[in-house]
C-alpha cells in the first residue's frame, strides 16, 4: 500500500514539474510560427468534410480514414482557429507525424503565446503511434517522461472520459511520408456515450424558457384527457418561431427537441445527454401518448434526440439493434415502434440539418392539427414478436421480406406533407 501512494505521489509530481516546465520555457511573447492563416470559403467547407469523415461509416463497422498532410494542416488550423487566434504546422517525415503549434494565450504576465512542438511516430509491436519528441520553446523534454506525465495527467482528471472518448475507437494509425491512415471501429454505446458527455454542461438561457413553457403546458392539462405528444411540440415549436432567426433556427429547434425528450423520456433522458435544469418534485407529470400509446412518443421524440445530437445514421441503427434485443429479451420485436424511430429521425433531420428547413419545420409544427401530421399510424404493423418468430417471419434485417416492410413504413413517413419541405 505504501509503494502505491508512493508511486501515485511519483506520477503526481512528475506531471506537476512538467505543466510548471511548460508554462515556463513555452509561455513567451515571440510565436514560433505565423500566425493569421486566413481561412477561406471553400477552406472551412474542406475542413468540415474531413472532420466528419467518420461519419460516412456505419456504427458497428470497422472504417478508415487517409488524410494528406494538406488534410491535417487544414483541419487542425481550423478547429485551433475557432477558439483563439493560433496556428499549427503538420509535417510527416520518416514516419513521424509532428506539429508545431503556437497558441495566443489570454493575457497574463508570462507572455502571449504557448509554443509547443510535439511528435508522433509509430513503434513495432504497437497499432497506435507514441510520443517520439516534445518541446516547449526551446526545452526539450525527455519523450518517455513526457508521455507518461501526459498520460498520467489525463487519466487522474476530468479529461480522462474525453480521452477515452476519442482514442477508443482508434484502432490503429499507419504514419507515412505523404499520409495516414486510421482505423476505427465506434460502437452505438459509445456514440451515445460520447453524446451524454459533450453535453453535459450548463444549461443555455433559452432551455429555460422552452422548458418554463412545456411545464406550463402541463400545468394546465386536463388529467382526465390522454396528453398528446402534439400538445407539447406546437406551442414549442411556434415558440420557436417566434424566437429565431435563419442563423438560430437549427439551435433553437435542438432545444425543443432536447425539452420535449426530457419530458417524455424522464427516466431515460440521460441515455441521450440530457440538458436539462433540475425540476421541481412538485411539478406535475402526465405521460405522452402517440396513438393511445406511451411507447410510440417515447420512440419518436428519442430518435429525433438522437439524430439531432449525432446523425439520422445512427439514430437508424439504434432502432433496429434496441428491436433485436427485444426480440431476444423483452417485449419483442415490434415494426410499430421502428416506424415511430424511423419517423422520429426523419423529423430531427429536417429540423436539424439547414437553416431554410428548421423554420419550415417550425412553421409547419405550429399548425399541426394533431400527431398524424408527423407521425404515420403504425397500428397495423407486425410487433410483439420473440426471436424465433421474427426469424420464422423475416430471417434477418438485411432480408427481401424485411426490407419490404421497411420500405413501406419509409413511403408512409415520405407521405406525410411535412416530410416534404426539403
């Protein structure tokens, strides 16, 4: 016991020597690199697209990425140049992959700028590269202690759940003199973990206020009639209206979306990243129904969270593989509450994907009559079905008969005029 607090006290000092080290020789007023790298239209557009690469493979599916030197410069520059006015040069030589960055610090009395060099290069027997070479300034640090303070650093803070996040699904990075390339495998349980922890922040102002007017909603409801997950997404939505702008549309509408989930899936928002404010014990609840059902909005307004928090891609697989396990363990598999997911991802899509659309999208739930004018009735379809059964009856989701049925539960949400407004 006394070997490990000592190792601990160890690891704990050598990470504090190196932040004091780094502070002192890379904290000065000279850049060591230019800075004021203009980024241009058609540059931003790039770096978005190769930042979103990823996204192109399927959850569950083992994909790669190769990026050029162009493509690291690129991409790096304009996430460091969101947040503060920087800089960073990628090179790759002998299979290293290095940077060196200068960051405009806020101002202080140790100087303007942190400079800082660091390298990467692949070791044999090992799929992820290691730190090869690091600078602050002029200092240059021992590589193994470097990584081992960072390391230890990370793992005994509050990044160590973002630093698990993002290596995870790495699985392996090939370093070449004009390229790498990353191989990645991210899990449905890890996209949905990485969406819980990015939003676990402050609730912004205008939560409070959507959430203000669906607790008032509530408040006066009639406990003697069924409350309609329509009767909260229209006030909220033409509250939406009336708030937004084309540049806040797509924001204010996640905002809905998230108050309504929180409301509807009260005890599982946090699977999707709940944002929300603590509520009073006193407040009142009733459940919401779609179709006389509770399990049909609790499906829609989750796959509209979860696509208007990660993608329409993975809000779609989700569905599917939550079905299969019911159908191993659970209430069995059920085309009903697909159609309601697939329907739900479909909505968070056009609220979330353009400007143009998310107020179409606001006008449109403000007039709604009632829940068929978003989601389809899926009373007639095939559920209740145990893995045998579905096995019997469709054999596996990749099937003719299956996708039949899955393509006419898509003509009937493509149906529905508000899915038109694309």
């Amino acid at each position: 016991m006394k070997f490990l607090l000592r190792l601990l006290c160890y690891g704990l000092l050598a990470a504090l020597i190196l932040c004091v080290m780094i502070v002192f020789f890379g904290v000065n007023d000279t850049p060591d690199i230019k800075l004021g790298w203009s980024l241009s239209h058609s540059d931003i557009d790039r770096a978005k697209k190769i930042l979103h690469e990823g996204s192109k493979t399927r959850p569950d599916e083992i994909g790669t990425i190769e990026l050029s030197k162009e493509d690291l410069n690129l991409a790096a520059n304009y996430l460091l140049n969101r947040y503060s006015k920087s800089a960073v040069v990628i090179s790759l030589k002998k299979n290293q992959l290095k940077f060196i960055a200068t960051v405009t610090l806020p101002k202080n009395s140790l100087g303007k700028y942190l400079n800082v060099t660091i390298a990467f290069g692949n070791v044999e027997g090992r799929q992820l590269p290691t730190i090869t070479k690091f600078k602050a300034g002029k200092l240059l640090l021992p590589s193994n202690l470097t990584a081992f303070a960072i390391d230890y650093f990370i793992r005994h803070s509050s990044l160590n759940d973002y630093f698990l996040l993002a290596t995870r699904p790495i699985k392996a990075v090939k370093i070449e003199p004009e390229k790498i390339t990353l191989t990645y495998f991210s899990s449905i349980k890890t996209l949905i973990q990485a969406r819980t922890l990015l939003t676990q922040t402050d609730p912004p102002p205008a939560l409070n206020i959507y959430q203000k007017k669906l607790a008032d909603i509530v408040a006066y409801h009639d406990p003697n009639w069924r409350l309609s997950l329509a009767e909260l997404l229209k006030p909220l939505f033409g509250l939406a209206y009336q708030r937004s702008t084309l540049d806040t549309a797509i924001e204010e509408n996640r905002l809905v979306i998230f108050t309504v989930n929180d409301y509807v899936n009260k005890k599982e928002a946090g699977e999707f990243g709940s944002r929300s404010v603590k509520k009073p014990a006193s407040a009142k609840y009733y459940p919401a129904f779609l179709y006389k059902r509770t399990d049909l909005a609790q499906h829609f307004i989750g796959s509209a969270t979860l696509t208007a928090s990660l993608n329409g891609q993975v809000s779609e697989v989700v569905g599917v593989e939550k079905e299969l396990s019911d159908a191993q363990s659970g209430s069995g598999f059920s085309f009903v509450d697909l159609a309601a997911d697939k329907a739900g991802t479909r909505f968070g899509e056009l609220a979330t994907t353009s400007p143009e659309t998310a107020r179409k999208i606001q006008l449109a739930m403000s007039e709604i009559k009632n829940y068929s004018d978003f989601m389809p009735d899926p009373r007639d379809l095939p559920e209740h079905m145990n893995e045998a059964e579905f096995k019997s009856r469709y054999g596996s989701p990749n099937s003719p008969v299956y996708q039949a049925l899955v393509q006419q539960i898509d003509a009937r949400i493509a149906a529905i005029p508000m899915y038109q407004l694309d």
